[in-house]
C-alpha cells in the first residue's frame, strides 16, 4: 500500500514538496490549505501599490497540481495535530497520514497589541493587499475635495513601519505611486504634499544586508521622497495616526510590516519551540521524536553555523524539495539524507531602476541590482502566464510611468446599498511630525 502524505500548506514549501512526490507516484499526497491558491508573497506589495493584480501573482493550487494524479487537494483550514495518532484534524474531517509535511508559513506579530492590526493592516494575503490599495486610493479621492489643509495633510501621509526588505519595498513603490498620480490625475493636490515615512526600530534598513547596501537602501529611498525615521518605534496607532516617543504623526494609511510570527498550529504540537515560537527540527527537517513528522519555511527552525535560516521563499522551496526526497528515499528503503542550504544570495529593491543584492560577499547596488532582481523574481513566479502578464505590466510601468492596477475595490458587494451619511470632518491634530 502506498503510504499518505499530508501537507498543511500551499506556500512555497508545501507545494515544491506536493509537485516532487507528485512526479515520482509513490505516494497517495493531500495538500491542505485554507485558500485555494499559491501566492507569490515576494510580489504582493505591487499589488498593494496598484501595479499589479491579484491573478498576476496567484495561481489555484488545484491547477498546478492537476496532472499529478495521486495528488488530491483540499480547501480546508488545519485545527490541530496529534502526532501520537498520526491524524490532522481540520475544520471539515480528519486525515490520517505515514508522512507529515508543516508548511503553513507565518502571519504578522504586533507585540502584544492585536488591536492594531485593523489600523495597520500587514501585507502576508491578497485581501491585505487590496485592502492597502483601497485606503490608499480612497485617501487620494477624499483628499481631493477636502478643504481643510490639515485633513488633506492627514489623508496623504502614509506610514510604513518596519525598515526590512518588506517595509523598504512597500515604502519605494508607496512613494512613487503617492507622487506619479498626485501630479497626473488630480486637479486639487499639490504633488508635493504626500508624505511617506518609514519607521524603523534599529538604527538602519535592511538590517539583513551589509551596512554599505542598507546606506544605499537609505539614500534611494531619500532620492524618491521616503522620510526614513530610524531608532523610531510605533509606541501607539490610533485612526488618527502614529504616536512615537517624541512626536505624533497624523496619518491616514498605515501599512505594517515589522515582525512575523509562526504558525499558531505550532503551539499544539507539544514539541519544543524557540522564543519565536518556530518549531526546532532536527538535521533532516524532522520532528524529534516523530520521524514521519517535517516542519519546513516559516515555521521550522533550522540551525546553521551562523544561525537559524531565515525565513525565506528560497529556504522553503529547498526544504520541500528535501523533504519530498528523503520521504522517497525512505520507502525505496535508502537512509535519509541531512538537510544543507544553497544560499543564492538575497535582494530588496528599492522602486523603479534601483536595487540591493548580496551573494556571498559580491555587493551590488542599483540598476543591473534591479535587472537581477527583475530576472529571478520572473522565473520564480509560478506558471507561463503569469511571467509573461508580470513582465507586459513591468514593461508598461516602466516606459508610461502609469499603474494599470488602480481600481477602489469596495468591501459591499450589493448594489442597492444606502450610501452612508458622510462623517464629520475629524479635528486636526496639532501636536505632529
């Protein structure tokens, strides 16, 4: 009898795992994900910035599985594990399984204040995304017909708050977008009145790299009218703003992208955790304990001479490939292998033409950066149509400077719905950054 592999996961990870042990048939494979679809997470922020949409970077996961014929897929969301048993109870049965695979990825962290997460929405889904392009847009719309200088100044502020490679792209593009349609398409704001702000908590960006490529970071966010704020924590979100230490900043549109957090299927399994709460795995991605047990990506902590392997699409795609291939090993009866990572370097890129790229110690930054990072996120994406679509609208974004992405989305979908009263025009804060 074949032996079941479950997979909790769609990500990167998850479905490099599901295609290997498709292409070898020896395995009944069931991967479980609570949407239907592959998100390239890399390119989200463009969705989020209106140069690209949803399709352009997501694919049904049923669709890229569909000619593996033992390969079966369900839209379910995983509730909990028992590894003793050898079952994954989800939110519409249980699947037992010989083999596990964790690769249920990562959500944001907001250090203990989950109440700001409807203030500050994240950027890890699609509907964050389209949430983000629609407080954005709806703040150029409203800030057309306002009046008032101190409300159009608040609607047209945006504040980024994280300085990684999520937060520095998010704030380029964000700063772009604010200042090409500004002068484009609207009659009543000054071009030069929207502010993007990003904050940072250490006392650089992209803390990752090399300080030489986070100098750089710096300098090209500058050139495109970033205010960079380091040593600077968010001590507060309101729907006014941002309050700091020292100052409060009034602000329309707050975009959060600080810190992650595993899993919280993690916390059930009954397994050591590190402090991030990150499952810690043994040599070969296995559970200690339970051998037929794989944690991989986000959630898995994997130790290196020079420390855990970050979390990213990189890690994850070589961890399912590994852990498809030790599963095959296993029943062809050969002995596991140890997992080792090719580290192919890592890039942020910083707008249109600019970008930082570290591979093993060769630094570069600017435009062939951005050529490389143009090539590599291309052929990561998923699917012929979906490079061929990406690379069109990069084309056209480049050589128009225009976003072919830019439509309100509404959270109604009835027609008929009454129109709401408008609201009272909210008081100037004064006290301000």
């Amino acid at each position: 009898m074949e032996p079941r592999v479950v997979i909790i996961g769609g990500g990167f990870g998850g479905l490099r795992a599901a295609q290997a042990l498709g292409r070898s048939g020896q395995a009944q494979v069931t991967l479980i994900d609570k949407r239907n679809h592959h998100l390239f997470q890399p390119l989200l922020y463009q969705v989020a910035t209106a140069s690209l949409n949803p399709s352009d970077i997501a694919v049904p996961i049923r669709q890229v599985l569909a000619h593996y014929r033992k390969v079966s897929v369900r839209m379910e969301a995983a509730v909990s594990i028992d590894l003793a048993g050898k079952v994954v109870v989800t939110d519409a049965g249980r699947h037992p399984y010989e083999y596990l695979i964790l690769a249920a990825g990562a959500s944001h962290s907001y250090f203990g204040h989950p109440e700001w997460e409807e203030l500050a929405p994240g950027l890890k889904t699609v509907e964050q995304a389209l949430e983000i392009r629609r407080r954005a847009l709806t703040a150029f719309e409203q800030a057309e017909k306002e009046s008032d200088p101190h409300i159009q100044a608040r609607l047209l502020t945006f504040v980024v708050i994280g300085g990684g490679p999520t937060g520095v792209e998010m704030a380029g593009a964000l700063a772009e977008l604010a200042h090409a349609i500004a002068a484009s398409d609207f009659r009543n704001i000054n071009p030069a009145m929207p502010r993007v702000i990003l904050l940072q908590g250490g006392d650089r960006v992209l803390p990752q790299f090399a300080p030489d490529l986070s100098a750089k970071a710096k300098a090209a966010l500058e050139r495109k009218g970033v205010e960079v704020r380091l040593d600077k924590l968010a001590k507060d979100i309101t729907p006014e703003g941002v309050r700091l230490d020292d100052a409060f900043i009034p602000a329309a549109n707050v975009i959060w992208a600080a810190g992650v957090k595993p899993a919280a299927i993690n916390k059930g399994l009954g397994v050591p955790l590190d402090r991030e709460g990150r499952v810690i795995v043994g040599p070969d991605m296995s559970l200690p304990g339970h051998p037929d047990a794989f944690v991989i990506g986000d959630q898995a902590h994997f130790d290196t001479p020079t420390g855990p392997l970050p979390g990213l699409a990189p890690v994850a795609m070589q961890q399912g490939v590994h852990v498809a291939a030790n599963i095959l090993r296993e029943i062809d009866g050969k002995a596991r292998k140890h997992f080792k990572y090719l580290d192919k370097g890592t890039m942020a890129v910083i707008g249109r033409s600019f970008a930082v790229t570290d591979f093993h110690g060769i630094r570069i930054g600017g435009y062939f950066a951005w050529l490389m990072w143009l090539f590599v996120h291309i052929m990561y994406l998923v699917g012929h149509r979906n490079r061929i679509i990406v690379l069109i609208n990069w084309a056209w974004s480049y050589l128009t400077f225009k976003r072919g992405a830019r439509l309100i989305t509404s959270k109604g979908w009835k027609e008929n719905e009454p129109v709401p009263a408008p609201k009272p025009a909210t008081a100037p804060v004064t006290a301000s950054a």
